[in-house]
C-alpha cells in the first residue's frame, strides 16, 4: 500500500497546484472536490494492518462530504451569483505557480527540521500537508474573490487534515467529526455570505469590502 | 449559607421566570415581586445571625477549572453589604414595578426587569464570595447587568453614549481586577482568599502595585475622582429604580471591594492612609461642587453620589491610617464612620433616587427648571424628597448625620501621632463639602418643589401610585429612624468596622457602646427637636383655625407682569458660591443680552460639562491616539492583508523556533 499512498500524495500536491494556475471557477471547484477525495482515500491507504469499522466510516464521511456535499454547495453559490472565471487575481496565475513552487521546497525544508516521531521522518505525509496549507494561505492572500477565498480555505483545512493523519492516525473520533462538521458548517455560511455580499455589493470582490473599515 | 444560596437562587430564578411570562405582564410581575420577597426573607435572616455574632459555617464546592471554587462564606462586612443590598434592592424593585407601569411602555418591561434581579442577585453572592474567580464572575455579572439597565432606552443617542462609555469604564475596572488577583494569587499560589491573608508577605514594590490596582479597579465602580467620569452620564440614563440600586449599592461594591482586601491584606502604609483620605476629600469637594451646578437633576444626584464616595473613603481612610499608627480604636471609628455612611448613603440616595424618579414621570423632564411648585401637587412625593434632601446633607435628626459625625469624631480627637494642620484641613473640608451640600440640595427641593409651576406638565403633575410610594416612604422611615435610634445601625456598622480592622468582639463592643451612647443622646435630642416642631405646628393649626388664610402674588418689586419664569434658577440659585468656584467648574455660558431700545431676542444659556469627562479625557485619549497612529498604518480593511499578516507571523514564528 505505501506506494499507492505516496501516489496518492503527490497528486494531491499537483491539484494544490494547479488551483493556483486556474482561472476557471468551475474547474477549480471541481478540483477541490478531487482533492477532497483523495484524503477521504488516503486513510486507508496509509495503514497495512488491515481497516477498522471506524476508519471505514471516516473514510467515507470525508469522501462524501468533501466530494460531493461541498463542491454542490459552491457550485450553487456561484451559479446563484453568475461568475465563471477570476479575473484579476493580485497575483498572477504564472507567478502564483513559481510561489507555488517555491512553497513546496520551503516545506520540505521546514518538514525535515519539525521534531516529528522518527517513523514519520522520511515520509511524504509532513511535506505534503505543509505545502497544502501552504498554497491554501497563498490561494487566500492573492485572489480577489470571494469564492476563491473559500476554495483556498478548503485546501488550507485540506493540509491541516493531512498533518492531523501524519501525527495521530488513531485521533479521536470526536475530534474528526467536529473537524469535518466546522468545514461543512463554514463552507455552508460562506456560500450564503457569498450571496448576500452580492446581493449588497453587487459583486462578489472582497475588495469592494473596504468600503466597510473604518476609514 | 443555605440561605444565601436561597437569596441567590430566588433572585436568578425570578429573572429567569419574568423573562418567560414578559407576554403576562401580571405573572411577570408577581415573579419579581415574591423573588424580592423570598430573597429578603433568606438573606435578612441570614445578615441578621452573623451580625449577632452566630458563626456561619463555608460552603465550598470546589469546581474543574483551575483556581476557582464556589467557595461562599459570611462575616460581619458581608453581611452589612448583604443588608444594604436587600433593603435597597427590594424598595427599589417594589417602586420599580409602579414605575414601569406608569412609564406606559417607553420602558421596556422585561430587559429592566431581568436585569435588575440579576444585577441584585450578582451583588448578593458578591459580597459572600471568598474565591477570587467566584468574586470576578459575581463583579462582571453585576457590571454587564448594570450595563443592559443603563442601554435599555437605547433608542436614545445619549443613551447609547452613556452605556458604550459605562461598559469601557468597568471594563477598564475589571482589568485592574484581573491583574490585581493575580498578583495575589501568584504570591498565594492559590485563588482562595483565606490563602490571601495567609501567604508570605509581598515585596514592598508588589504592595504598592496591589494597592494601586485595586484603588484604580475598585475605584473606578465607586468613582474616585478622576475615575468618575461614567457616573453622571450612566445614572441619568437608567430608570430611576435601577438608578437607585446601581447609586444605593452597587457603587458602594467598589468600596466593599476595598475594604474586603484591606481585612485580608492587612494595614496599607501611612502614606497610603494619608493619599486616601486627600483622595476622599478630594473627591467630595469635587463632586457637591459640580452638584450644584447641575440642571438635570439625575445628574445632579448623580454627582452627589460621588462626593458621598468621597466621604465614605475619607472615612476608610483615617482607618487605615488608624491600623498603620496600631491605634485600634481610631481605627475602628475610621471604619465604622465609612461604613455607617455607606449604609446611610444607601438609604438616602436611593431614597432621592425613588423620588426623582416619581418627579420625572410626573413632569416628563428631568431639567430642574421645568419643574417648580410641586410641593402643592405631590405632596406625598416631595415631603420624601424633603427628607431624604435634609438626610443627604448631615442635617442632625436624620441618618446622615450619624456617620458624619463618626468622622468628624475622629478629625477632632486630639490624639497624638497625626498633625493637627491634617485634622484642620480634613475637617474643613468635610464642613465645606455638608454646606455645599445644603446648597446643592435646597436648590434641588427648592426649584422642583416650591414656587410656582415653571411649565404646563408641572402644573398638571399627579402623585405617583402607592407602590411606587410605598418603598419610599419605607426609606425615609429608616432614615428618620436611624437618625432617632442610631444604636442598631451603629451595632452593624461597628460589627463589620471589626471584621476590617481585624479586632475581637469584646474590644469592638466596648467601643461601640461609647458611640451608641453618646449618638443615641443626640437621637433623643433630634426626637425632642421634632417633638417639639410637631406642637408647634399643631398650635400653629389651632390659632389659624378661625381665620381666614389668604393666597396673594409675590411682590415682584413694582414690576406690573411677572411670570412663573422669573423666580430663581437652576443657575442663578447657586450663583454665589459657583462664582468662587468658577475657575474649576469652567461653566460655558452663551448669552445674547437684550440689545437696543427695542429688543426682539435675548438668551441665556449654562452648562457644566465634566472636566475629567470632556477636558482631561480628550488629552489623554489624543495623545494615545497620536502613539497607535503608526501601527494603523497596517490598517487597510483588506482581507488579503490580513491574511498575509497572520501568515507571516505564523510562519516567522515557525522558522524562528526550529
């Protein structure tokens, strides 16, 4: 299995970016849901000694809700408010590709410096989740709208989910299913703050936001 | 302690149950009723055993979080305040449900009334607790519930403006507070106050800091002088009952706080004692001198409450200078003086309070110079404001007087250690603080209540109904009655003056029977005085009975149209005394005098705004403003910066510890 869970890794830091380089909101929804997948995959690729029942389940919530349930509810909401693509992003889509690329050495290098346990060293898990929250943040810092916002948001609790599975794969099951609640919970509260900042702003741009500070 | 629990509870659950039947305003309002009832009832019972000196046993539960128990216990100083707070509490609630009812609905109902038992059940375990963290949650509870009764007109700008600048300022207290018990409990390694008293001794730099942090926390709910400044703005905008238990009592939390540390910490330094007793002269003067200048006449109320502070903490300060000296006995009179004016200021304040209440429901304003001949049309409602008037100034046959005199008793002991210069001075002061207190309050009762009507409301004014009446008229027997028998008051107060000075019963007895005998005197006295003045007047009654007793004009000096405008005003009454004052109140007057032979308009216009308020706050706040305007250069408003903001620190802190 472990070659299959590195597979499966490295996909998922290749969909980080090419989030970063699209520009087509549609797409970048569905490639989140891809992602999603992916971990809701990964658990059980990472342990030999065969599934638990809980894990199974977990597995399934996660693929379920990441696959599906959220990328509905964005889709929704952007269908809801007419856009397609991001126009213009505050950083560019080739320039976000470089710091995309850069990020991944940085973690590595980060990666190899964490005291982590000693199994846990050599592999991928660490890296990878680093890197994800990483280009998650970046995705947050350099697009304009709202929407956006929130597809990086995801892939920022994607690395966060993956760091969680590097560290403690028996976490508790309460714990999981609070995480997996709040993410729904604020994707879910984001698609409507979406609709309502459109509705009152007549565009989705966080920028036009600023009109609401204080000066 | 069951019975405190009781009050508690009893308290809490009639909030609880008057916000669920806020459709029934009947059900809503037999809730508060027997809540009040059965918390007076339970905690009455309970301060009356421990100030007769039966022992209460602790209740203590501990509780997960760490440092905090519910650890409630009662000694004489709690349960002094534990009266005060049921006394007051209760008029004030009865008075509150007449006053609801005639507010025809521009009062919400159900937030005053949730509030109120909240604000009055949060006091209640206040002054039980004996755990730092139960006390903060007891302080916070009361300060937010202190809040939502001064907001609950928030339609009002100024009301609004009130409750924001209330809510910083016990929030500023508060975290004095925080700073202060933890300073402790790091000593102590514990949050009990029992470990307080008993932990090593502080350095001397942390005893200055612990008495700073807890003039400035504690100060800034009672309102010390420059730390006044929500007073006046938050009590005019409550409802007259909340106004009345947050002026009464919940101030005086401030000093119950004070004089709680100083019975577990032990005497401050002579120094201290010396600060505090100029701090309290300082903020009495202060405090009647911008009474008097006042319009509104919650305000002027309101300023009065903080030269009675400043009263009260002259006399906790010649205490503590008492147990600095090791002179038990001054400093027992220190403490039993504050003490017993902040029962009576409880008592009176609330009483004015109550009144001023029925007065502005009556005229519909609160402005002094609206009002004018009320005595003839709410006979009942003046003659209480009448007393409580001649009781808040130390008139002798009232209660005022009582704890004034206890002061005034310790200034002029020619006891050796203190200068006779400092008694001179204090003495002075407090004499010109009670004259100016005649003035500030003849002007109240004089403008509102005699004369003739100002305005059309205060001519068509109507007496409030009996339960609002009621509870006054209760207040101002108790503060007739102290004045007339001080010796039951007097044994409270030197019961809880004990427990601050740490001295055993039969030394606090001895003394208290000199006192109560020398006051009780001078109670039978004012009893003649009053006995005396009721003959007269009933011999007055039989002389006049045949005749005829006419009304006429006041001569207005050969002018031929007076009107009701041209008596005295709220500003031209005290004009001779605020004159010499003129430099420090800074009154802003506008005036458009009459100009040519025929002269079309012609205004006057006066108001004192708080220095501290208006003047020294804008100084202070520019300048902080002036050191943060760098840092609010990172202010964009753009969500993409402030994410970039956190990231970088997140991930600086990152490479900074591997």
């Amino acid at each position: 299995m472990e070659p299959f869970s590195q597979l499966l890794l490295a996909f998922i830091v290749f969909l980080s970016l090419y989030l970063l380089g699209s520009s087509s909101l549609t797409g970048c929804i569905k490639i989140v849901a891809l992602q999603g997948m992916c971990l809701g995959a990964l658990p059980l690729t990472v342990r030999a000694e065969g599934f638990r029942l809980r894990g199974l389940f977990l597995a399934a919530g996660m693929f379920l809700l990441k696959g599906f349930v959220i990328p509905r509810v964005l889709l929704y909401a952007i269908r809801e408010v007419k856009i397609r693509r991001e126009i213009e992003p505050m950083i560019g889509y080739a320039p976000s590709l470089l710091i995309g690329a850069v990020l991944i050495g940085v973690s590595f290098a980060l990666a190899e410096r964490l005291p982590v346990p000693a199994g846990l060293r050599t592999s991928l898990m660490i890296p990878v989740s680093l890197a994800t929250v990483m280009m998650g943040m970046l995705m947050m810092i350099s697009r304009i709208k709202a929407i956006t916002q929130v597809i990086g948001y995801l892939v920022f609790e994607n690395g966060i989910y993956l760091f969680g599975l590097a560290i403690a794969y028996e976490a508790p099951w309460l714990i999981e299913m609070g995480v997996l609640l709040d993410v729904f919970v604020a994707v879910f509260v984001m698609g409507i703050i979406i609709n309502h900042i459109a509705r009152a702003f007549d565009s989705i741009s966080t920028e036009k936001l600023t009109r609401l500070s204080d000066y | 302690m069951i019975l405190l629990l009781g009050a508690v509870l009893a308290l809490g659950g009639a909030a609880l149950l008057s916000s669920l039947a806020s459709r029934h305003d009947r059900w809503a309002r037999s809730a508060v009723i027997a809540g009040l009832a059965a918390a007076a009832i339970a905690g009455g019972t309970l301060a009356w055993r421990t100030i007769a000196g039966q022992r209460v046993s602790d209740l203590l539960w501990s509780w997960p979080v760490p440092g905090a128990a519910f650890h409630v216990g009662m000694d004489s100083l709690s349960a002094c305040f534990l009266l005060l707070v049921l006394v007051v509490g209760c008029c004030a609630g009865l008075y509150g449900e007449g006053y609801l009812a005639g507010s025809h609905g521009h009062i919400p109902a159900t937030p005053v009334r949730f509030f109120f038992l909240v604000l009055l059940g949060a006091m209640a375990l206040l002054v039980a607790a004996r755990n730092a963290f139960l006390f903060m949650i007891a302080w916070e509870t009361m300060a937010l519930a202190a809040f939502g009764l001064v907001s609950c007109e928030h339609g009002k700008p100024e009301v609004r403006k009130a409750g924001l600048l209330y809510l910083i300022c016990t929030h500023v207290g508060s975290l004095f507070l925080l700073a202060l018990f933890a300073l402790l409990g790091r000593n102590a390694g514990s949050l009990e106050f029992s470990a307080f008293a008993a932990a090593p001794a502080l350095s001397a730099a942390e005893r200055v800091a612990v008495f700073l942090l807890a003039l400035v926390g504690f100060g800034m709910k009672a309102g010390f002088m420059p730390l006044h400044i929500w007073l006046q703005e938050a009590h005019p905008a409550a409802p007259s009952h909340a106004s009345a238990a947050m002026s009464g009592v919940m101030i005086e939390m401030g000093l119950y706080g004070l004089l709680r540390l100083l019975s577990l910490l032990g005497p401050v330094s002579i120094e201290a004692a010396f600060f505090l007793v100029a701090l309290g002269l300082i903020t009495a003067v202060f405090g009647i001198t911008f009474a008097m200048a006042q319009r509104d006449f919650k305000r002027l109320l309101a300023y009065s409450s903080i030269e009675n502070i400043g009263i009260i903490l002259t006399g906790a300060g010649l205490g503590c200078y008492g147990l600095a000296k090791h002179h038990p006995s001054l400093a027992l009179l220190g403490f039993a003086g504050a003490i017993l004016h902040t029962l009576n200021h409880g008592l009176f304040k609330s009483l004015l309070f109550l009144s001023a209440g029925a007065v502005y429901q009556a005229v519909g304003t609160r402005d002094i110079e609206a009002c004018g001949g009320l005595q003839k049309r709410l006979p009942w409602t003046c003659g209480l404001t009448a007393v409580g008037a001649a009781a808040i100034c130390g008139l002798p046959p009232l209660n005022g007087f009582t704890g004034e005199w206890l002061i005034y008793n310790w200034l002029l002991r020619p006891d050796p250690g203190h200068g006779m210069l400092f008694s001179a001075l204090a003495a002075a002061a407090l004499a010109l603080v009670g004259a100016f207190a005649v003035a500030a309050f003849s002007k109240y009762y004089g403008l509102t209540c005699l004369g003739q009507p100002r305005s059309e409301a205060a001519r068509d004014a109507r007496e409030p109904s009996w339960i609002m009446l009621g509870p006054m008229a209760l207040l101002a027997a108790l503060c007739v009655g102290i004045g007339l028998f001080p010796s039951p008051a007097l044994h409270v107060a030197f019961a809880a003056a004990g427990d601050v000075a740490g001295q055993a019963r039969p030394a606090v007895s001895a003394s208290l029977d000199e006192w109560s005998r020398l006051l009780g005197a001078i109670g039978l006295l004012g009893a003649g005085v009053c006995a005396l003045s009721a003959l007269l007047w009933l011999f007055r009654g039989a002389l006049l009975r045949r005749r005829k007793v006419g009304l006429g004009p006041t001569w207005s000096c050969g002018f031929t149209a007076p009107t009701a405008r041209m008596q005295y005003t709220g500003s031209s009454y005290p004009m001779p005394l605020t004159r010499v004052f003129a430099a420090a109140l800074a009154t802003r007057e506008e005036i458009r005098p009459p100009l040519g032979y025929w002269p079309v308009k012609a205004s006057f216009e006066s108001r004192t705004p708080d220095p501290a308020l208006e003047r020294w706050l804008p100084v202070l706040t520019a300048k902080f403003e002036e050191w943060l305007s760098a840092p609010r250069r990172l202010q964009y408003g753009r969500l993409q910066l402030y994410l970039l903001y956190v990231s970088a620190f997140l991930v600086i802190t990152l490479l900074w510890k591997l």
